[in-house]
C-alpha cells in the first residue's frame, strides 16, 4: 500500500526536524571544540545567525546522504558549498558580510585554518552518528 501525499508530507516535515536537530547537536559539538581553541568561538545554536543555521542544516543534510559513502573526503562538502557561494555571485574576502555576499571561507578546504577543519569533521562525525542512529532505533528520532 502506497504512502497518501498526507503521510508523505509528514515523512518529509520529520526529516527536515530532524535534520535540523542533528545540525544543532553537531553545531554543539563544534562549538565545544571551538571553546577549548584559542582561535574563533562559535555562538551557541539560539544565538547564530539564521544564516548560519540554515548552512549548517544544509551541511546535515549533504552529510545524512552520504553517511554510508566512506570515500565522500571531509573537503567535498566544503568544495560544493564553494562551487554554490561563487555561482550566487558570492566573493572572498577577510571579513565575513553574508549581507553583501562575502566570505573568509571561500577558498580551498586546504587552505582553511586548523580549527575550521577539525570542526568541518566534528560536525560529520556527529551528524553521520545521529543519523545511524535513526536509522537503526525507531525511537532516536
């Protein structure tokens, strides 16, 4: 028996809950490592931007569709996400200005600093975990 358009709105209004609830506990856990460096501390969830959430919700997504893919590198996200920002005419620059469409991250996943890319596989890990999880537990979610 097929699923109604009801039953399948509703598959995909959890999904994307939980997709976010899996950012969150990554972001989380990024942010964690982000304190114990000396370098820059990410705002806890409630306080990030509504930018940052969403590209963090976006990163969940791209890491639950490939969590079973082993050869997917920890750059390939960020390659993507480079790739996306230039095509919507976003630049490089120092200082971060979503407004005007600026990025100090728009640059090789190589040349990001240490902390960036720890946090990069830290938010994987957690988000690939939570999603093995739902996977396997029907009550995770």
């Amino acid at each position: 028996m097929s699923d109604t358009t009801y039953e399948i709105a509703v598959k995909y209004v959890k999904r994307g809950m939980f997709s976010e609830r899996c950012a969150k506990v990554g972001w989380a856990a990024a942010r964690e490592y982000s304190v114990q460096c000396d370098g820059k501390e990410l705002p806890k969830w409630e306080d990030a931007s509504e930018w940052d959430r969403k590209e963090a919700i976006h990163a969940a997504e791209f890491w639950m569709k490939n969590y079973q893919n082993k050869d997917v590198p920890d750059s390939a996200l960020h390659d993507y996400w480079v790739n996306h920002q230039i095509h919507n005419g976003w630049e490089y620059s120092v200082i971060d200005d979503p407004e005007n469409k600026k990025s100090s991250r728009l640059k090789p996943f190589i040349m990001l600093d240490e902390q960036v890319v720890m946090m990069t596989r830290i938010f994987r890990v957690v988000v690939e975990t939570c999603n093995f999880y739902a996977g396997h537990h029907r009550n995770f979610q």
